[in-house]
C-alpha cells in the first residue's frame, strides 16, 4: 500500500537576475561617482566620502535582496505527518508535526501596518510560513492548508 502525500514549495518572486543587479550597480555607481567628482573637483571634496558610503549601503542592500532568490519552503503532507522544510543556500531545518494533531493558524497582525503570520502547531510547537507572501497569497495558502491537513483529530483524504 503506498502511502500518498501532498508537496507545496513556495520561495519569493526575485525577478531581478545577477547580471541585471550588477548592471544597476555599477549605472547608479557612476552616476553618483560622477556627481560625487565633478562636486569634488568643484571645491566640495566631502562629498566623495558619503558618495562611497551611499553605494557601500546600496550594494549590501542588493546583496541581501540577492540572497533572498535562494529561501525555500517545502511543506509536505502525508497521511501520518506534515512536514516543513525551511532552506536557504547554506542552511536546512525541517519541523515534522503529527499530522493528525497539526493546526493551521492565520494569526491577525499586531497593528494594521504588519502583516499576518501563518503558522502550523502542535503540541507546543509552531512553524512560521510564508513570510514574503502578500496577505492574499497568504490567506490562500492557509486555506489549501487547511483543506489539506484537517483540524485536530481530523485528517481528510489527500487523494485529489
């Protein structure tokens, strides 16, 4: 008898590509270098200073934004448990909850300017997903959740 499950893999939408971001760099960078030495040139030599640290900021803020292209959330669910695989380049860490006590939060935010958080719990502990969803996309995946692993001492049937 083979068991069946259901895998859901959700990761930001980063349309920026590497090439593109260097691009954008390295157009912002001679701009702001060419402003920075004409004003220098000028007779206002402070201004190459915060040029430099104005696109030191720039590019380490690209450089997380990069990063970001290599999160991963991989939720499977099988008949006996869900599983959640949270991943990055460098890092992996996967919650496993008893599919058959599992519950599917969508918890309101703190103040209207946060964003609600989605989390699967059980026994104690919770798991965090979709933290770069829109509310939309958010709400969506919580209700394919929950059609998908039940409420507690439910467990419906994953054939589609």
């Amino acid at each position: 008898m083979q068991s069946e499950s259901q895998r859901i893999e959700i990761c930001p939408h980063c349309s920026l590509t590497v090439r593109a971001a260097f691009l954008f760099f390295g157009g912002v960078c001679a701009v702001s270098f060419g402003i920075a030495g004409f004003m220098a040139y000028r007779g206002f030599w402070p201004v190459l200073p915060f040029s430099g640290l104005e696109m030191a900021f720039l590019g380490w803020a690209l450089k997380v934004s990069m990063e970001r292209r290599h999160h991963r959330e991989t939720i499977t669910v099988t008949d006996a448990d869900v599983s959640v695989e949270l991943s990055d380049r460098v890092h992996s860490v996967q919650h496993v909850f008893p599919r058959h006590w599992a519950q599917v939060k969508l918890r309101r935010p703190e103040s209207r300017l946060h964003p609600s958080r989605l989390t699967i719990e059980s026994h104690g502990r919770q798991c965090e997903l979709g933290n770069f969803l829109t509310e939309a996309e958010r709400r969506g995946l919580a209700l394919r959740l929950q059609r998908l692993i039940g409420r507690v001492n439910e467990s419906p049937s994953l054939a589609p």
